[in-house]
C-alpha cells in the first residue's frame, strides 16, 4: 500500500480514442475516461445498459466523450491537420487530470504498443509524446515510469493475456481492496453484457481496467522502481 509520501498514483491507459486513467490513492480511487467517436453522443449517454451511461452516474467516474475529428485534403493539409488535433486532444487529457497531478505525484503510462496498424501507430506516438512532455514538467521526473504492456499483463494474469481475461483477473483478485469496490460492483453485475465474444470488452471498460492494473502494479512495485 502506499506510504505517507507517496499517496497517490496515476495509471494512464493510452489510446487513439479511448484512454483510461486511474486514480490510485491510500484510501479510495478514481477512474476517467476520454472517449472519442462519430457517433452521437448524446445516444452513448442515454442507452440503457452502456458502460458509458452506468459509469457517468457513479461518484468515483468521470466518463468524458468529445466528436472525433475526421482528416481531409492533400497530404500536407492532413499531416497538419493530426498535429492540431494531437495537441487539442493532449490539451484535453491534461485537462482531465490537473485536479489529481501534483509535483509528488506517481505517474506511470504503458509503453506503445508495436502492433499497431498502419498510420495509427505514428499518431498515438504524436499523441503519448505530448502528454509525456506535459506530465514530466508538472511532476519529478523521477516518479514518472513507462511500464511494457507485457509486464502489466503478466502482473495482471499472464503475458499475452485478452481484454476479457484482464477484466476476470480485476475481479477475481482485487475484490477484497476496498479501493476498488466501486469499479468491482459495477463490472461485476454487468460482466455478461460487456464482455463480448472473442475476448472483447465494451469501451471504455477495457482501458480504464488497465489503467488500473497500471496503477496497481506501480504500487506494488515502487521501491523497487524508485531505487532504480
């Protein structure tokens, strides 16, 4: 658990159009969402038995959606078109989470995945470049981390484990932290309707679940961290 110095951890899920933060404190926790889309929003917050409905209406949630800006034009105009939107949607995040971050806080972010296809992987780099930037001259540099996917899946469960499968591990082994009470009762009473076939999790479930293996595995972990 944390200690009196450190009292706080903030676990950043990354993604194109969807990150996830998690909040992780001594006593309680926090979880917010950004999400993006093209479809109506106003739809996503009314639909009974949305994640997004049942998480907005929570005390400890704060389930944010804003258009998705779509790229036209020549080359140059879409090149110049993602940087603009790179830094409105960083300037978004950094929004979000200016109430929680502070100078001692502990930040830890996944590193990029790889796999990713097409241009999609030079734009979330855009993206993650930004809010690395902003955070580490907000906080110590030294209380920030980058964690591989990989070792927060390990953590978690297994290394090459799916989203489903990250979900079942929160509420198999976390039901007992009391920190994660809200977030467990609510995966738990819907976790026929929002896990889907093929090891799919229904947005924004799945990033802010690995937010929150981020922010666990840190604590966790930080000694060994900070020494390093």
């Amino acid at each position: 658990m944390l200690n009196s110095k450190l009292d706080k951890i903030i676990g950043i899920d990354l993604s194109l159009n969807s990150p996830g933060f998690c909040v992780l404190k001594k006593d309680s926790c926090d979880w917010i969402s950004l999400h993006r889309t093209s479809n109506a929003i106003s739809k996503m917050l009314q639909k009974d038995g949305s994640p997004f409905k049942e998480l907005s209406g929570l005390k400890n949630f704060s389930i944010n959606i804003i258009e998705k800006k779509e790229y036209s034009g020549e080359y140059h105009d879409k090149e110049r078109q993602k940087i603009l939107n790179a830094i409105y949607f960083s300037d978004k995040i950094l929004e979000l989470l200016k109430t929680h971050i502070d100078e001692n806080s502990i930040v830890g972010m996944e590193g990029l995945s790889f796999g990713s296809r097409g241009n999609s992987l030079i734009d979330i780099s855009m993206t993650t470049s930004l809010v690395r930037a902003y955070i580490v001259k907000l906080i110590n540099p030294d209380n920030f981390f980058v964690i591989p996917p990989t070792t927060i899946k390990k953590f978690a469960i297994k290394g090459n484990a799916k989203k489903n499968e990250l979900y079942e591990s929160l509420l198999d082994r976390k039901k007992e932290d009391n920190r994660i009470t809200p977030f467990y009762k609510i995966l738990n009473e819907n976790r026929d309707k929002w896990i889907k076939g093929s090891g799919k999790v229904e947005d924004p479930c799945s990033d802010l679940i690995d937010a929150t293996w981020l922010s666990l595995y840190i604590e966790e972990n930080i000694e060994k961290l900070l020494k390093k």
